[in-house]
C-alpha cells in the first residue's frame, strides 16, 4: 500500500524566497484496480516550498510503495498531492500524472493546491 | 451510430477538489459524409470533474460508434462535447479533433463548455 | 489570379456555441513578384464560425488559384483575411503564412480579425 | 472482406529499368479477430516493378475493404504480399505492417517476394 | 518468477515463407537483484517463425512474471530468448533489452538464435 | 514542359578523384496527369561526377520547368534520371523523389544509373 | 562596418490593420570583439508595420555586412533594433539574437521597442 | 568552493533600455552531498541587465568552481542567484537548475529576483 | 587518476553463447590537458563477453575516477579500451567517447578490439 | 586565403591501433565565387590516424581561414582532402561538406582517400 510513512524532508536553505522545485518520476507502476495488471506512468510534482523541502530517495521509495496497490489514476493523483501537502505543508503544490495509453487512450490527470492565506 | 448509452461513470474520488482529467484517444475513425471513404483522427478531452468521472473503457466503445457514421469534423466534436456534458455534468469541458489530412489540408477542430454558476 | 468565386461554405452546425476551427494548408505555391520563381509557404487559418463554416475542397482549390500568382507575403495573408471575413462573416479569424527561406531567410506573416459587437 | 478486384495497374514507364517504388499507407484499419474491436495500422510497400505498376487509387479503395475484416496482423501483411504478387508479377516486392500498440505491446510484421530467374 | 507455462502460440499462417515478426514491449520491470529496487525496461524479440506464431496477450502476461523477480539485465534477456526457443522452435529469433538509467548509466543486451540447418 | 536545355555544368575540380555530390531539392512541384490538381515533393539527387558537375542555379531552373507538366510520379523521376545521365555522364547516379500524401497515401521513388566500364 | 544604408523598405499593402511580420536570419556571423574569431548565430524580428514593411533582400545584404565587424551580442541586438525603428517607424518591434555556443555556453538576447501613442 | 570573486563585468551599452539577456550553460557539474558522487545539470540564467551585463568568460570559470562543491540542488540555485544580484545589481534576474536523473527521478529548480522600485 | 583496480565483474549468464551488451555513460567528465577546464562527454562500451561481464556500480565508480584526470580525448578511449580488454578478455569490444563541442568543434573517438582466435 | 600552414599534429598516443577519430565543424563560411555573398555549412572529417592526429585548434583556425575565400563547394571539400592527407598521411580519411540552402536547395559533397598497402 502507498506509504508516505516513507517520506523525508529537510530544512529549505532559503524559506525567505518563493521559488519553484520540480520533480519528475518516469517510472511510476501501479496495478488496474478492475484487470489487476501493471499500470505505467510519470509522475511530475512542481511545488513551491515552505519551511521543508522533500528528501529525494525517500520520494523514490514512497513512489515504489504504489507498485502493488491497485488504484485508478484519478485517486492515485489526488493521494499524492494530499501526502505531499500534509508533509511539507507548501506555499502551493501541483501533481500530474501521465499514464501509458490502455486500449488505445492515454490519460492525464492534474490537481493542484495553494495555501490560503498566501498570495 | 454514435451510441452514448455505452457511456458509463465512476463516482468522482475527491469532488471537493477542482483539478482535470485529460483523455487522449488516437484511434477515432469515422466517415466522409460526401465521398464515403474513412476519416482518421485524434480526440482529446480534457475536463474538471463534478460528481462523475467517465469510465475508460466505455469511453473506448462509443469512441468506436462512430466508425460507420458519416459526419462532418464540425458536427462529431460538437456531438462528442454535448454528450459529454450530459453525461458528466462537469464544471468544464474541452473537446479537440484533429483530424488526418484530406487533399493536403488537415483539419483541427476545438469547443469548450463551461458549467454556469461557477467561477 | 485567386479567384474567391471558388469557395463555398455550408451551415455551421452549433451556430450558437463559440468554437474554434483550424485549418493547416502545407502545399500553398505563388510566384515572386520580382524575379518570377515559385515561392512554397504553408497557410494556417483558425476561426470562429458565425452562421457557416468554409467548405474544405472548395478551399483547397482557392487556395490552388494562388499558384501563378505573383504577390508579396504580406498581401497574400492580408489578401486570403479579407476573402474569408467576406465570405464567412466570422466571429473571429486569424490567418498565419510561413514561407520557406529565401537568401536563407524565412519569414512569417500573422493577420487578425475580429467581429465588431462580439466579446 | 479484402477485395484485391479493386486493384487497378498502369504501365511501367521504365520497364528496361530496375527501380524502386515506395507506397506508405498510415491509414489501415482492420478488425481484432479475437474481441471484434478496431485495430490500426501502417502498411508500406517496396517494390521493383516489372512490367505493371500499381494505380494509387485503387490501392486505397483496396486497403479500405479490410476496414470491417476479423483478421490476425500475421494473415494480413501475408495476404497484401499475395494480392500484389498476383497483380504485378513484381520483380521483387516487400510487405510491411506496423501496427498501433494492444495491452502496451505494438506489433511489425514484414514479408518479402523476390521473383525467380532474376538476379 | 519468470512463468513460460503462461506463453501460447498459433498456428503459422503461411509457414512456407520466411517472413519477420517483431514484437516490442515497452512496460517492462523487474526488481535489481542486489537493492531490491524496481528496474525497468523495454522488451524487443524479432523472429522468423516456423511452425508456430506467439500469441500477444499470453505474452503479455508472460512479461508481468518478471515483476517481482529479481534478475540482472544479462539473465533475464538470454532467459526470455532461451522461453521462446523452446516455445516456437523458430528459424531465427532476437531478443533485446532496453534498460533504463542506473546511475547516470544505461544497459542494452542483445542476443540471437539461429536454427541450424537453416540458411 | 520539362526543360532539359536549361541545365547548365561546369568542369569537376578534382576529375581524378572518385567522391559524391548530393543535392537536395525540397520545393518540386507538378500536376497530377488525372486530376490536374498540384501535386508537390522533395527531389533528391546524388551522384559521382566524371568530366562534369552540374551548376545549381541552371538545377533550380529545370526543376521549375515541372510545375506545369502533368505526370506520373515514376515517369518524372525516371526522367530526370535520363536527363542528367545525357548531361552529365556521371560515373554512377541516383534520383529520388519523395512525393506529399494524396488520399493518405504518400509514395517515394527511387532509380540509379551505374556507368558500366566503372568499377 | 554594419551598413544601415543597404537597408530598403515598401509601402505596407494593409496599413489600417495591425498585422506581425516575422523574418527569420540563421546565418548571423560577426567577430568577437576580444579574440577575433568568427561568432555566428540566428536573428529574428517580429514588428508590427505602420507605413513601410522591409524588403528581404536589403535586409539579407545589411546583415552581411555585420561579417567583419567585432562587437559584443548585446551591443549587436541593441544596434540592430536601433537601425530598424529609425528605418520603419513601425508600432512594435522585437529583435532577438541565438548566438552559438562560446565555451559551452550559449547566449540568447532580446530586446523590444513600443511605439508610444499606440495603444 | 564556489567562488564569486572570478566574476566580471562590463558596462550595459544600452543602459536606458529594458532587455533581456539568456546564458545557457549545459555543463554544469558538482558533488553529491551525501554520497559524494558528481551531479551534473544545466543552468540557465535571464536577466534584465541594469549598469552591468555579465561577462562570459568569467561566468564560465565560476561555474567551474562548483565542480568539487557538495551541495543539495536547491542550495546552489539560490546560491547563484544571490551572486548574480550581488554582482549586476540587475532590474531582474531569474536562475533554473536542470539537473540529470538520480534513482531514475531528475529535479529542476528556479528561483526568481525582481529589484524593487521598479515596475 | 584512472584507476581500474575500481573494476569488478561477475560471472558470465550464459557463456556459450555469443551476445552483446551495451554500456552508455553519458555523464563522463575529464580536464583538458592543456588549458585544464573540464572537459565533457558520453562513453559506449559494446562488448561480447567471454567468461566475464562487467559490474555496473563498479564501472561507474571508475568513469568517475577520470573527473580530475588531464588527458586528449584520443587517449582517454584508448585508456579505456585497454582497461576493460585487461579486465574482461571479452570476445569482442567497441569504444566509443562522444565529447561536447569546443571551440564550436565536437569530437568522437572510436576504437574496437577483437580477440584472436575468434571467427 | 585557405591557409594549411596553421595546421599543427600531435602524435598519435596509439599508433599500433586502428581507430577512428571524427571532427564536426558547424561553423564553416566561406564566399560564393559568383554572387560574393557569404556562404555557410558543416565540415565533418573521419579519419583513421597513422603516426599523427591533428590538434583541434590549429584546425579551428585552419577553416576560418576559408571566411573570405570564394570557392565552389566541390573545390572546398577537396582541398579540405587534399590538405589533410599532405598533413597527415592517414590510413584512411573521409570528409563531408554539408551546406545550407541556396534557391531552396541544399548540397553535400563527400570524398574519400585511403592509403595504399593498407587493408
């Protein structure tokens, strides 16, 4: 199951600044929760930090967690952008999935979160 | 014909949040109204779910509806986004065809629909 | 000489709904008005259909009517903008010539209308 | 079903001459023989005429009368192969079939034909 | 582990001419033998068929049998080839592996069976 | 009509030496002999020069003679082949030409010229 | 010496619409002003026109005549920009200067010009 | 170390103008912070100069003083922007890392400076 | 310095059968022994084993061991080449060092080693 | 003038081996002997070395010194020939011309020189 037990962070060497961070997964794999086999995809963060950034092994080792867990694309992509903003709590955060196409149709899903109370 | 009772919904996993969910099928064939002979293209859905997403294997099956209709671009895109919209009720939909080309000249066609009452 | 007689249209078929049609010419041919050697260029138009949309073989052959034509860039582009916002009395149309190098220098030419009263 | 009537042949302008033909066409759509859903496809064809060529046209129309056929990627380059052996007596001819990925895995098949009693 | 019981065949269309069939897949993984760690890859086998043609979904699930195997990239590619030629008893086979970056470093292997007593 | 009396040469520099020269002309255009309709490709020559190279101005000027001639796309590339092999008597020649999709179809052709007494 | 008197100018076919001009120069070459070795690169310009459109022939030879000149990339798009407002007056003009790479390292200027009482 | 002291400048030639200038440098290298092994990346920097531009040659010497630096991407990113604004005292002024994939996942970081009091 | 003893291998999967694998490390980086700036570029090791094949952790731990190293690209491949024949007594080996431009001239570098006694 | 005297050597660090050194330079410009207008391509050399490999910044200096030299591309990359072979006395050397268009039409010119009593 997904684990964000998993994810690290440490300090951001400039919490004054507002500045952007862009991680990029190519090879995320779950499983089809409906034929039970692999799924495929990137999965793309762009977030613009705190007070923590996000330690990079630990991402690889959370993003690994999806392997066996069965999931639609439309879950998988808001459960990270919900992880990511309980760990590191971000002036803003957007999350995209990019899935390999199944039956001939590829699938895209983008969801994003601003803190409120920042401009 | 283009059949929308083949459509089917999945409840939306997080419809408190406003993100999108792009959809790209390549595989759309149709028919020349005129001379009869097969149309190719590419249609593209991008939308922000309300309560509903589309099931993606239903989207595959009247994605093929329309192989034997003959229809002009301007009429399957617009088709395609008022089925959509009836289906899905979605704060926001955009549906592209872009379509091989005919006589040297290819042919891209785009509308939009956006749900009232929303920002 | 382009000859505008030999386009038609056909009713648009969602008169009430603004989209977007796009059409990408690549084989456009005209002649140079000053050294009389064939000039290659592609011809992009994109509108917004008001009550018709423009027939695409009868485009095609407009757009063949260019091709002992001798005309500067920018009059060709000026030229196929003001035929078509004749014909098609378009909410909103834009039309885009690349050329191909001469002296190993390209040039692009980009023209826009848009309808009085419309947003 | 293939209907290899539909292929017309002029005469080799050059026939003292061994050259080389290429036909691509991207456009092929067949029929999965196993789930009944569309497959599609690119077919090529390479070949040194003898004493026919292939009229263009009627290639399409040829190609077209497999859109509605149940039938494996391995029988269809093979029977391309066939039908243009029996209609050009080719010197040497080549087949080749890329079709669009099923369950992540894409499939090419390539047959040739080289005439005895030639080089 | 690696299952070949998984693998299923049919019968030649056209065994009596030597013709090529290639067979790419680009959603494989496995896990690194000494980290534990997902690898991933993609999948090409190129044969001349003999008697029997491979049957893409069994092959597919063939694939999804290295997803918790951990295996160097060298094994597993001359595992795969040693799985075919035992199953199709082919005129010739390839089988190459494409990995992706470990380390800022790539890895292709690529091996090939001949049938004696064949040209 | 073609023009072959518009082609001019000039004496090869190193006429001792055995090397290759290619031209690539991608602004080709004639009439199709059916229809009377433009049609538009990319001649590519390429050649080893014996007394003679072929002077590129006088190259474009005979290219241009095509525009209006309508004719088969074997029978112009195998023209052209004949009109440079009578210029030129090259120690070996090849023309090809890489027409534009009509129908969806796009076709290339190839011929070469090998003078015999060369190695 | 750049030689802004080689440039010339037409009259603008449409001066009561606003309209872009685009012209593409990949064969920039001037001198570096410390070393004396060759720089190359691409220039663009993009200008709307108000009375006069530049003739592309005159502009080709003005760049020229950079070749010998040694001067820094930001002095040479200042200059250019410069050279081209007091010749066309024109309601916008951007030029931009690609230069190659100089020790692994590319540079890329840009600068625009507005002409005031437009809006 | 990284070390400021190698940079130069020189005098904006047109300081009166509000322009930018891009400096690609694809060979950027340092040290992993915690395992010690070299990182490599791309920075790209834009700027719209004030009194100062940056002078190339310096610029490329003080990126090479990063080349035995143990330092987390997001460090070095704001690192170089403080130089830069420390240095050109610039209108404004922005810095991206690219940097190639670790464990399969690669970063970008871009961080932004706008000098105050000015639009 | 270079330093093979950094080199480990493992035994051979299949040892009776000749195939290749294909190393690409495209994060090399030396010193230019003359000016003593960093030089950059990718290596492509293509080898047939014999009873060794080359651990990947290992090899990237000797690229590495170049970073400090001033030598001509020449001579770094040839090192290289010579190392790994010392190491691997492989049946056959190819390699090749592509190195980033300098001075706006790119070099690659390409040497093969094939054991006697071998077809 | 074309000026062999800048070109320096340096001793081949293994002239028992027989490998292969190839050099790209995109920067090459010369003059056209007809117009006089600025000509530009590609040189790329392929040698194998024999006692000598020749030093990449004499050779940078070596093609500047084409810059205002008119010439026929044919002459060009022939005299590069000749020059390299006086210089070097390689095993085997091959250089290719790749100029930009001219009329829309683009020339490559290749030519090939191997050693007598080597394989």
């Amino acid at each position: 199951m997904p684990d964000s037990t998993k994810l690290e962070t440490f300090e951001n060497p400039r919490p004054g600044r507002e500045y952007t961070i862009e991680i990029v997964a190519p090879e995320f794999s779950s499983v089809c929760p409906i034929t039970g086999q692999p799924d495929f995809g990137t999965i793309i963060i762009q977030y613009v930090p705190n007070k923590l950034c996000i330690e990079l092994k630990s991402f690889k080792l959370y993003i690994f967690t999806f392997r066996n867990e069965g999931a639609f694309y439309e879950t998988i992509v808001n459960q990270i952008l919900d992880d990511m903003v309980k760990l590191l709590n971000p002036r803003k955060i957007e999350v995209t999935g990019e899935f390999t196409p199944r039956g001939g149709i590829s699938t895209n899903v983008n969801a994003v979160y601003i803190k409120e109370n920042e401009e």
